[in-house]
C-alpha cells in the first residue's frame, strides 16, 4: 500500500501496481485486484502479461467492454494469440456486435485453435442467421472433428430446415397419400 501511495503511476510488471493485483488476487480479493490491472493497462501499454490476465478476469465477470478493451490492446502487441481472438469473439458476442464476433471467430480458427470442434461450431451460430452456406460449412468442419458433438448436429439440423423449402415436402406428401387413396 505504501508502494502505492508513493509510487501510484509506476509501469511495469515490477512496478508497485501489478505486483499489488498478484498480491490482491492472491488474498481473493478479485475486484481490487482486477482495478488494479485496469489501472495498469490504462497507463502502461506495454504490460502484455497484465493486459492477458485482464481478459480472463473481465470475461469471468462478463465484463464485456473491459474485455473488448484488453483483448484489441493484446491483439495490437501480439495479434497471433488465438485465446485472444477467442475472448474478443466472446465479448463482442456479449455486447451484441454480430460482425466483430465473426471476424474474431474467423481468425479463432485461422490459427489452429486447441479444440477446432468448438472454433468451428461456435463461428457456425454466429454465422447461422445471416449466412446459412457459410454456417453450414464450419458446422461441418466441426462435424468433422468430432461427429459426436450434440450440438453441433442439432446446428446442422436446424440450418437444413432453414435452407430447405417447405413447398416440395407437402407436395410430396400429397403425393404419396393419394395413391393410398384410391
């Protein structure tokens, strides 16, 4: 706390800030902590490891535009870490912005995620309501790691009745309840 108080602006992973929210975080006090980590990152921009440590803390609490925030500032230092792209997917998809969560999912799965299933689905239902072709595709693509996935399937199930016309079912069933008639 004296750290704190006479050193309040100290950048760094060493400085007086980060080392009060791993000590905060520590002793579960997580809201002061996690204010501690937003103090850091709003004044230091190089503190990768703060900013990483942000998202995960802002995303439990579902704080989806500090999420935002720490997610674009890590991206813009190391825009080739793939849990970043997948919580900037989360937070956009949090706060209603369709198209931002897209193109975090589409870049999810550009950069070999750990569970390709899961990338593949997750962009499948953001896709789903504007680009069944697209959705159905990725929802494949999930199928295709893992045919099991329940709702994967249930994905796929539900584009197809999308994409399928009603007119020729009904047709068809006429069809086939008239020679029965006669």
């Amino acid at each position: 706390k004296s750290l704190l108080e006479a050193y309040p602006d100290q950048r760094g992973l060493n400085g007086a800030l980060y080392q009060a929210a791993v000590i905060e975080s520590a002793l579960g006090n997580v809201d002061q902590a996690y204010e501690h980590l937003k103090e850091l990152t709003r004044i230091d921009g190089a503190v990768a490891d703060a900013y990483l440590r942000l998202m995960e803390m802002a995303m439990e609490k579902q704080d989806w535009k500090v999420c935002r925030w720490a997610a674009e500032c890590y991206l813009a230092v190391n825009p080739l870490l793939g849990r970043a792209y997948e919580i900037l997917m989360m937070a956009n998809e949090g706060l209603q912005d369709t198209e931002a969560a897209i193109e975090a999912g589409k870049n999810v799965v550009k950069l070999n995620p750990l569970d390709p299933a899961k990338a593949h689905y997750q962009l499948a239902r953001l896709l789903h309501p504007a680009d069944p072709e697209e959705a159905r595709t990725h929802v494949l693509l999930a199928l295709e790691e893992a045919p099991r996935y329940r709702e994967a399937q249930n994905l796929l199930l539900s584009i197809h009745q999308l994409t399928q016309p009603t007119a020729p079912r009904q047709e068809a069933a006429s069809e086939t309840s008239s020679p029965q008639a006669q």
